[in-house]
C-alpha cells in the first residue's frame, strides 16, 4: 500500500487543524478559571448565548480555518500565499491572547481593542487567501462574522461591567 503522494495532501490539512485547535484548547484550559468566574459574576448583554456554545462555535472555527490555511499551503508558491500564512498565524496568536486578556485578566476594555485588532487580521487574512484559494478565504467568513458578533458581546461586558 502506497502513502506517498495522497498523505501528503492530507498531512498540511491534520497539521493545520491540529494547530488551530490546539491554540484553541490551550487558550481555553489557560483561561478555565476565569471562565467560569465571569459566567457566575459578570453583566452579560442581550443576545449573549449559553456557556456550552462558545466551545462546540470556536471548535467548528478553529476546525475551518485550519482548513482554510491548509489550502493556502498547498497552493502554488506566491507572495499572497506566503502573507496570508504570515496573518493566519498573526490572528491565531492575538485570538490566543484576546482569551487570557478577557477571562483570565478580566481586562474587557482591552480585551475589545485587542478584537477589534484582530478584526482587521481576519479579514486581511481574508483578502489574502481570496488571492491564493477563494474556498480557503470562503472558510473564513463564518470566523470573521462570530468574532464581530464576540466584539458586540465583548464591548457589552465592557459597559456593563465598567
């Protein structure tokens, strides 16, 4: 049986994913305990969904966009493949950090200029992987629009709770 050419397709797409989710996962157990104090204390504003939805959202996410660079990667070599990887992990990171800003420092008025930040790399990463994989940049856009709903619910608990 032969793995050649067809693991090594796959390969960039379980790394990807992996890394993505990863990021993710460690955010997250990072952040546990300031999680759940927020959920027992802090003023959350209208529309603010149930705990359990965050990490079944931010799973599916980390799971397209790990997707989405993966296709990026398999592309051609160019200077848009090459900048978009570059603000792919750039967004990874601040969306890494926005969590240890938001619930383990509690810094919600930072932790909005942060996302508002990241916001701009979204949708430059966007921009970027339409020029390489228009699929890869289409996987990005259920991303782009949950962390502008997560900036509403951000800037929310920053008012009510200032």
């Amino acid at each position: 049986m032969e793995n050649g050419p067809k693991m090594e397709k796959w390969a960039p797409y379980a790394g990807f994913v992996l890394l993505a989710l990863a990021v993710g996962g460690l955010s997250g157990w990072l952040t546990r305990d300031g999680v759940e104090l927020y959920n027992q204390t802090a003023q959350k504003p209208p529309l603010s969904p149930p705990g359990w939805v965050f990490p079944v959202v931010w799973s599916v996410l980390y799971v397209l966009m790990g997707l989405g660079a993966a296709r990026v990667y398999l592309a051609p070599p160019s200077e848009a493949r090459r900048r978009g990887l570059g603000i792919f992990l750039l967004q990874l990171g601040f969306n890494f950090f926005w969590s240890i800003l938001f619930f383990g420092l509690g810094r919600y008025g930072l932790a909005l200029l942060w996302l508002l930040v990241m916001l701009g790399l979204i949708a430059a990463m966007i921009r970027l992987f339409s020029q390489v994989d228009r699929k890869a940049a289409r996987l990005q856009i259920p991303y782009l629009l949950w962390v502008l709903f997560a900036a509403y619910l951000n800037a929310g608990v920053f008012f009510l709770n200032s």
